[in-house]
C-alpha cells in the first residue's frame, strides 16, 4: 500500500500578479504565504471581488 504525502508547491501559488483581475478594480491586492486576497480600498465596502461605494 502506498502512502501519499502532501507536498506544497510554491509554484502554483495563486498570487496577485496571475489573479488580480479577479479584484475589483476599487480594490488592492495583498499576497499570503497561501495564497492572495483582496481588500476594497478605503470609501468602499464589500468582499474585496465586488466593492461598492459606502452610501450604496
């Protein structure tokens, strides 16, 4: 029987710089050791894909 062991592969690290797009474009984006996420600039809210004014 064999066992199998997770490897982490650092490169297919999804990052920024491969993925931003998915951002909103009234967001920044930030890169982690797993991984990148993004975060709605100031003035806006949401989860980062989808900002929306503050006030809407």
């Amino acid at each position: 029987m064999e066992s199998s062991i997770f490897t982490y592969n650092g490169a297919n690290k999804e990052t920024c710089e491969h993925n931003h797009r998915q951002c909103s474009r009234h967001a920044f984006c930030t890169d982690y050791a797993t991984g990148f996420c993004c975060h709605c600039q100031s003035r806006f809210y949401g989860n980062g894909k989808h900002c929306l004014p503050e006030g809407d």
